[in-house]
C-alpha cells in the first residue's frame, strides 16, 4: 500500500515515450506508485470537451443560486459533471476561477 505523497502531472507529447507497455491496463496513462501522469494531448483534447460540458452544468447551478429549495432541485448527475468537467479543467488550468467557484459553491452547499 502507497502511503506517500501522490500527484497528477501533465507529461508532454501524447505519452508514448513514457510507456514502455502499451498494453498497461491504464494506457495511455502513466500510473506509479500512486502517482498519475497524463498526457498533455490528452488534457488538451478533454479540455476541450469540457469546457462545453462545464459551461452547461454551470449553467444549471448559477440558476439554482439563492433559490431557497435549491438542494433538492440539485441533482446528483449536475453534482458530479460539475465535478468531474471542472477537475479536468483544474488539471489543465489550475487557475480557472469559474471552476474553482463552481467547486466551492459546491462545498458550500
């Protein structure tokens, strides 16, 4: 059992130089030691895809915002694309204040 620090880093190129065995069960992703690396042609192609993907489940919550029964118009499905969109857009753009406000309303809720 891994019981150190872990990390998700982008690794440059599309990450065939960075595998050995392209029949790991987590290629193209360079999993050690509970640490993951993932290509940046990856990252920039799902970034793409989430972008559009964040924008609408954003969308749905900012609706939501100050409407005093949002928690049970707030489904589980627009918890978890919201989390899942705006944690690729983290990993390509740590600094993306629209999907760390989304995650902190998220906590907040």
């Amino acid at each position: 059992m891994h019981t150190g620090r872990i990390s998700i880093e982008l690794l440059p190129g599309d990450g065939s130089e960075w595998l050995a065995d392209a029949s790991s069960p987590h290629a193209p992703f360079l999993f050690v030691e509970g640490n993951l690396g993932v290509p940046q042609k990856i990252a920039y192609k799902l970034y793409l895809e989430s972008v559009a993907t964040f924008r609408e489940v954003r969308l749905r919550l900012r609706s939501l915002h100050g409407a005093s029964d949002r928690p049970s118009q707030l489904t589980e499905d627009d918890v978890q694309t919201a989390l899942r969109s705006s944690a690729i857009l983290l990993l390509v753009n740590p600094a993306h204040v629209s999907a760390l406000n989304t995650r902190k309303r998220l906590v907040l809720l």
